[in-house]
C-alpha cells in the first residue's frame, strides 16, 4: 500500500474525520475565507487583483490542498 492509501484508509480521529478530509476542510476554509478561486473582486486577503484562468484557479487550489495536507500530517 502507499502511504496515500494508508492515511485515507486509517481509522477516523476523535472527530470522526480523517486527515484527507480534515485537509479538504481547512482547504475549503482557507479558500472561502481569503476568496481564493473567485473571479470578482472578494473581500479578505485577496492581495494582488489579477484575473487567473480557470485553470490557474485549479491549480492553485489543488497547490493549497497539498499544503493542508503536509501540514495536518505534520500536526497530528
């Protein structure tokens, strides 16, 4: 087995969530929290207002996703 398939087949923690899905959530937090992947204008820390393709949306998210990941994998 891979250590993927290993971390998303272990048993949940005491929140009943994995470590794949824990990720998906900060990630989801993150995004919606800073307006990551829209393309107005959005309040938060949106930083820089360049305009991104879909696909730089994409990729930056998948990007920010692997980063929750390595760090709830860190952490616990």
């Amino acid at each position: 087995m891979t250590d993927e398939k290993e971390a998303t087949q272990r048993p949940a923690g005491p929140s009943g969530m994995n470590k794949d899905e824990v990720a998906l959530e900060l990630t989801r937090f993150i995004a919606t929290t800073t307006g990551l992947g829209k393309t107005g204008a959005g309040t938060g820390f949106a930083g820089k207002s360049q305009v991104k393709t879909p696909e730089e949306q994409v990729e930056a998210l998948l990007q920010l996703y692997e980063r929750c990941r390595e760090s709830v994998a860190k952490h616990s």
